[in-house]
C-alpha cells in the first residue's frame, strides 16, 4: 500500500470516528455515557452476558432497490431473507424501547432508504428520541419532499455512493443508475442546506474503486467539492474471484488483500462452518455483539451487518430487545469470538467461521 493510500485509510476512519464523537456531543448524556462505558469494560474483558445495552445500532427500512449493482446481494436478488419494509409505527416502537442507551442508528444496510415512503418520519422520529442518524444512498431518487425535506428532516449524516463521474462509467457498476441525476439532487441538498443555515446532513461522498473506474480517481475530489460534499472517501470494495463482470482496480493501492483468496467465505450460502472456523479460529477482532445490533426490516436480528445465511439472533418484533442481547445465541457468539467457547458447537451462527472484523 502507497503512503497516499494509507493516509487516506486512515483519514477515513478518522472521519467516521470523528462523526461517531459529534453524534455523541449532540445526543449524549450521563446515562448513554455509562452505558458506553459498560459496554468497552465488558467487551475488553470478553464477558458474554452484559449489563451494557448496544449504542450504535443498524435498523434495515427496507431491502429493495432501484439499482442492479453486479455485487450487490440485493442487485443479483441474492439476499437471505424475503423483500419487504418496516412499517412506521413498528420503527417508532422499536426506537421507544432503545432510545434510553442509543446513540446512533445507521438506516441503511440492504436497500435503499429513499424508497421507503416514510423514511422522513422515521428519520424524525428518531431524532425526536435523541438518537442520532445516518443513511446511505445511491442518490437517483429523493423522497417526495424533497431535499428540504430531508434537511428538515434532522438526519446527521448521508452517505452518496458513485462510482463514476460521466454516464459510461456509472452506469457499468451502477446499473440502472443515472450520474447526472446523482449530481443535481447531491447539489439540491447542498444548496438547500446552505440556504436553510442547517450543517446537516453531513454529506459524505463515497467512490468505490474498480478498474473501470480507476483512471477518474484524480478528478473525484474536486468534483464532490464542487457540489457541496463535506468528506471524499475512495476506497477499495471486495471483488471476488468470480466476479468476472466487475475487475479489481489495477493499482494496489485500491486492491483488497483478500482478492488473492480462494473465493470461499462463511458468508456465502451452503458454507462449512467447521472447514471456515479452522481456517480462522478465535480469537477475532470483532466488536459487533458488544457494541451493536443489526435489524433487518423484518424484525429479525443478525450479529452483524454481513450476509447471514446460518441461524439469526431473534426477532425484535417477538422478543425484548433485553431478552434477545443476553439470549443463549448471543452469548456463545461472545463466547466464541473471545475465544473462550468450549465443546461441541450448540448453534450453527455464523461469526463461526469469520475471519474477524477489521
């Protein structure tokens, strides 16, 4: 890896790091920074059963989208549950019963977020409860409100992703998609937010680096300035071996490690845990069972914001929160990727096999 590319890696993180603390600054109080507290205590200690409660959350609107991006699981109609979308007064009974320990809800995972016809309201109502909000979205499309909608909206962060700057070369990730649509609505926002004197959302605009694409790099910065975006993010997505429509970029500064692997990966379908779990065994880097829970729109909880086709954690809409993140699944997950699980495997989950999180 080049010196400019490590530096921004750790820009990058720097930057979400940086949005994580200002969440904090704006939503925070005495008992979310206990809880935080408890939570990095605990997790440092690697204790399965917790009294800290998950601060940094992701709850799934909806899993359908207006693109067909080649690898994407919701593009190629792979996803391991069944389309759909959280209705409103499911979301704001979902809030209510978190607000007291979250900081922040990502809304976004498999779909995208501007389709849901409510996302305003959901948005709002989350920041009513002092919880703070991010989205990521492709940009082809705004609400029905528009961008003042959205500023009014209260959301802090909104991440774009475009992976082209001319009409040829979007379109061949983003398929489906129109770039010049992604560039007036990302300077309708910019401007709408300047001419109501708001400072959010915090609009991060994000290209994904493929050898397609890779010669537009140098103009990326300067295009997203120019419309208004507050942080660039080039980075390298993960192009498997089988991927034979979409290439890796050609430079290393913009290749993940992994694309030399062998393609196999827990988070594929008819994965053998047993084989993946010798091939990455505990103890991992991974914070997800301490600090977050992920909710697809169903109601149904995964460990983390990955594929997940073994056993899920529960079901927001049938279970307690509390009940569901000290539950026998979720403690063996801590168990397991602490190193401390003993035995015979009681659950066929899927942070059994996974290298970690980095």
């Amino acid at each position: 890896m080049g010196l400019k590319q490590a530096w921004d890696r750790l820009n990058a993180r720097t930057f979400r790091k940086r949005r994580h603390a200002s969440a904090l600054l704006r939503y925070g109080s005495l008992r979310k920074l206990v809880n935080i507290a408890r939570v990095e205590t605990e997790r440092a200690l690697g204790r399965d059963r917790l009294v800290g409660k998950p601060y940094m959350l992701i709850i799934d609107p909806l899993n359908v989208c207006n693109l067909k991006c080649p690898l994407c699981p919701t593009g190629r109609g792979e996803l391991p549950i069944k389309n759909g979308k959280m209705e409103l007064e499911a979301f704001k009974g979902l809030v209510d019963s978190i607000a007291p320990h979250t900081v922040k809800i990502m809304l976004y995972n498999w779909g995208e977020p501007f389709l849901h016809k409510d996302i305003l309201g959901i948005i709002g109502h989350a920041h009513q409860r002092g919880i703070a909000t991010a989205l990521s979205s492709n940009l082809n499309l705004l609400p029905k409100e528009g961008a003042e909608g959205i500023v009014r909206s209260g959301l802090d962060d909104l991440i774009i992703s475009c992976d082209g700057l001319t009409q040829d070369v979007y379109e061949k990730y983003r398929k489906g998609g129109n770039v010049e649509k992604v560039f007036k609505n990302l300077k309708d926002l910019t401007d709408t937010r300047r001419r109501l004197g708001s400072k959010t959302p915090y609009i991060e605009f994000q290209f994904l680096v493929f050898e397609h694409n890779e010669h537009q790099v140098p103009e990326v910065e300067a295009r997203a300035r120019e419309l208004g975006a507050d942080f660039v993010r080039v980075m390298p997505p993960y192009v498997g071996p089988n991927d034979a429509d979409i290439r890796p970029a050609r430079g290393a500064d913009f290749r993940k490690p992994e694309e030399s692997g062998d393609g196999k990966s827990v988070f594929e379908p008819g994965a053998d845990l047993n084989e993946m779990a010798r091939r990455n065994p505990p103890p991992l880097s991974c914070f997800w069972p301490w600090r977050s829970m992920v909710i697809n729109w169903n109601g149904q909880v995964d460990p983390c914001c990955f594929k997940n086709y073994q056993r899920d954690f529960g079901n927001v809409f049938l279970q307690p929160v509390d009940q569901i993140w000290n539950s026998d699944v979720y403690r063996y997950a801590r168990r397991w990727i602490s190193g401390k699980a003993t035995g015979e495997a009681p659950y066929e989950i899927v942070c059994r096999g996974c290298p970690g999180y980095h």
